[in-house]
C-alpha cells in the first residue's frame, strides 16, 4: 500500500522559502498571486493492506520522526 504524507508549515510560521516564490513571481509579472506556501511531500510504501492500521502507523511515524510537530503540521493520504 502506498501512502502519501503532505507537511506543511503551520499558521503563523514563517515561509521564508515561499516568501521567495512570491516575490520572484510578482517579478515575472504574476500579480495576482497573493501568498505562497511550500510544503514537502513524502510517499512510503508498506506491505500493511489494513487501511486503519497503515494510518495509523504513518501517523506515528510522522510523530515520532517525518514531521516537527512544533511548527509542521501533516495531512496522511490513502
């Protein structure tokens, strides 16, 4: 089963990388841009085939180790 885990920053953090994109894209004359965010993404595979218990799993993986629950926060895709 593959999974796939979204993490971005939280509310309120500052994006300096998106703050970069941003700017480069007013440059380029894309105005109508308001805000840019980056966000990474990262896909496991595992060979649970129960939906739940691969969740869950993830989930704890993010905690313990792939997110920094201080200033990110995950969103866990099937």
């Amino acid at each position: 089963m593959q999974i796939t885990i979204n993490v971005f920053l939280k509310n309120g953090v500052l994006d300096p990388q998106g703050k970069a994109l941003e700017k480069a894209l007013h440059s380029l004359n894309f105005s109508g841009v308001k805000e840019v965010r980056v966000a990474k993404q990262i896909k496991i595979n595992l060979e649970e085939n129960d939906t739940k218990k691969a969740k869950e799993l993830v989930a704890k993986m993010c905690e313990e180790l792939l997110v920094n629950s201080v200033i990110e926060d995950y969103e866990i895709l099937l």
